[in-house]
C-alpha cells in the first residue's frame, strides 16, 4: 500500500487485515500514524520519485497493490510487472466541466454527472487536471485489470485541508452571521473518510467485477453549504444569520465554495453501489456531526498551515461592512415597484397565490 497514514489509510490498512493479508506501506515517513498496527511493515522512501521507489522495493513482490499516494503516472509502470492485481485512486477533478462550467452545453455538469460522462480534453489548460487524465490512461495502459477509484472531496477527522473548518471557526467565535454565496445551494460530491476507504475495500472483495473498471466514489447524500452550515451551527449549540450574497461578492465564502463559480459538481455512484456493493458505512449527516466534533476538540492552529491553505483571512471586521452594504443595498431594490407584483407560480395552489409569499397557504 502506497501512501496510508492519511485520513483513509489506517482504515483501509486493518480492512486488508481482517481479510487476511499481509501489509506493508510505503510513505515518505514524515507523518506516522498511531492508529496503524504495529505488526503492519513500513517502507519509507518517495513515492514521487520511480527512482526512489525502485531502490526501496528492491525484487519484491506482491499481490495487490494500493496506490493512494504518490505520483501515480509513475508507479503505475514501476509496479507493472511487481504486482498481481492494482487498485488506485484519483479525483473527480477529471470530469470535462468540473473546472470550468462553460466547458458544458448547457453550462455545468449534469446533476448526478453519469459514470459515461466525458474527461476533460488532452488540452485541458489547467495541468493538474490534465496531469489526472493523463494519468488515468497510463494506470490502464499498463494494468489492463486495474480498478480505479475517483474520490470527490474528503472529510472526517484529520482532514489535512478541512472544508468544514471556516464554518466550524467561526460558530465557536460566536459570529452572529454567516455570509454564504448564492444561498449556500451548491451542492458537490463529498465523502466521508470511512465511506472513502469502504470503497476501496469493495474493489478489493470483487476482483472480477472491479477489473478494468473505473468507479466515481461518494456519499450516498451530497448536502448543500447551507445544510452543512446548519448542521455546524446546531451541534455547536450556536445560532447565526445567514446572509446570502452573490457570488461575484460573497468574499468571506470563496473558501467554502473553493471554486470559482457555484455550479454544481455531483457525480452518480450509482456503478460502484450496484456492481461492488457499496453502501455507506456512515450516513453524511452522521459524518457531518463526527467531523464538527472532532474539529471543535482539536482546532487546527490560528494563522497556522491549515488555515493559510483554506485561505480565509477571518477577518470578521470586513465581513461585518460587507453586510452592512449589503442590506443597505438590499432595503434600496426593495423600493423598486412593479405595475404588476410577479407570482410564484402558484397554479396548482387552487386559489390566486398570496402577493406576500406563499408559506401560509393552506394545504
């Protein structure tokens, strides 16, 4: 097993156990964890060198291989002829439109993105992405048999870049509103980091089926921003108000968002689930709540690392005058006055639908 000290690996590593394998990890030493079992044998070279990891695996063997770290477009040739059976993982990021909505007609990805969706072209300008096409080609080129996993976005406890942090600092500040872009809709694939590593196991438990295979990975639930900001608020016992900006000015929210635009990224996993037997281990909302609990009681270090990759500033001070402008920008369109006030499509109402709105219409 390339990689195995992340947020998955411990998981997947006592998985391989309990059905009988002998494992060894390889990684680059710098981050041990103490949730791997002390039997379990460690390598610790680069697995972003071919070179260094050659000289660390010397003539061995072995009969599955787990690629979950690494520079993959250069191990999968190193372990061609090492190996009897390969699994490995790489990102949804590899989906035409999942950078650039416009790259779609009409613009963005299918909501769920089928599993026969296209790849983002060989001319895709951004290199990491093509670096994932490109690399998915050279797994296949040189293991036939190999299975594929396509991770979405990952949380859970240790998380190196958490997406649930700026939600989670922010309750425990006692910040009485959350400014969200668009309304917090966007809704994106995730995956909890014990439904990632059941996943992985699948592919191990059904060889024959996996084989060749390429499989888009996910909770079986994708929640919005604005769930997952009042999932946060509520096991933190903390209320907010939350104002949505457009996009183009909701600042404060661009490390939620993570994207430049607030298109929906949601692949169907329907394959994985019917052909390997996937089924989440941990629903989202229950992972939702383990990944606020966890980061609450161990909070990464202000202005540390992990906050300098999210890339929010927290700066609360300009985020109280951007709503400040906001509402006084908000009181001003109210007082623009149609000659006929627009409905809300209220046909199937059976009656004339309510000028003021329609939450108190009778069932």
């Amino acid at each position: 097993m390339i990689g195995g000290t992340g947020p998955t690996g411990p998981t997947v590593v006592r998985g391989l156990q309990d059905r009988g394998y002998r494992v060894t990890i390889l990684h680059t030493g710098r981050h041990e964890s103490d949730e791997i079992p002390p039997e379990v044998e460690h390598v610790h070279t680069d697995p972003f060198s071919g070179e260094a990891t050659a000289a660390a695996l010397g003539e061995r063997t072995f009969d599955l291989a787990l690629v979950m770290y690494g520079r993959l477009r250069v191990l999968a040739p190193l372990l061609a002829e090492r190996v009897g059976r390969l699994v490995t993982i790489g990102g949804i990021a590899a989906r035409l439109g999942f950078v650039d909505p416009r790259d779609l007609y009409p613009g963005g990805m299918p909501v769920p993105t089928p599993a026969d969706a296209p790849n983002a072209p060989p001319d895709e300008p951004l290199v990491k992405v093509r670096r994932i096409v490109e690399t998915e080609a050279t797994v296949f080129e040189h293991h036939p048999t190999a299975t594929h996993l396509r991770y979405p976005l990952l949380y859970g406890p240790r998380q190196l870049v958490p997406r649930e942090w700026p939600f989670v600092r922010r309750a425990l500040d006692r910040r009485p509103v959350l400014v969200l872009a668009d309304g917090g809709l966007t809704l994106e694939s995730a995956c909890y980091g014990e439904n990632a590593a059941h996943a992985v196991l699948c592919a191990v438990d059904r060889p024959e089926k996996a084989a060749g295979r390429t499989y888009d990975v996910g909770d079986a639930v994708a929640m919005t921003l604005r769930q997952v900001a009042e999932v946060v608020a509520t096991t933190l016992g903390h209320e907010w108000d939350v104002v949505s900006l457009p996009y183009e000015v909701a600042v404060p929210a661009r490390p939620m968002v993570k994207h430049w635009s607030t298109a929906h990224r949601v692949v169907d996993t329907s394959a994985i689930r019917a052909e390997l037997g996937y089924e989440d281990v941990v629903p989202a909302l229950e992972g939702v709540e383990r990944t606020v609990r966890w980061l609450a009681e161990h909070p990464p270090e202000r202005g540390g690392t992990v906050e300098r990759r999210l890339q929010d500033p927290f700066d609360y001070e300009a985020e109280d005058r951007l709503v400040a402008r906001w509402r006084a920008a908000r009181e001003e369109l109210a007082a623009v006055r149609f000659a006929v006030a627009p409905g809300y499509g209220g046909a199937y109402y059976g009656r004339e639908p309510n000028p003021a709105g329609a939450k108190d219409l009778e069932a």
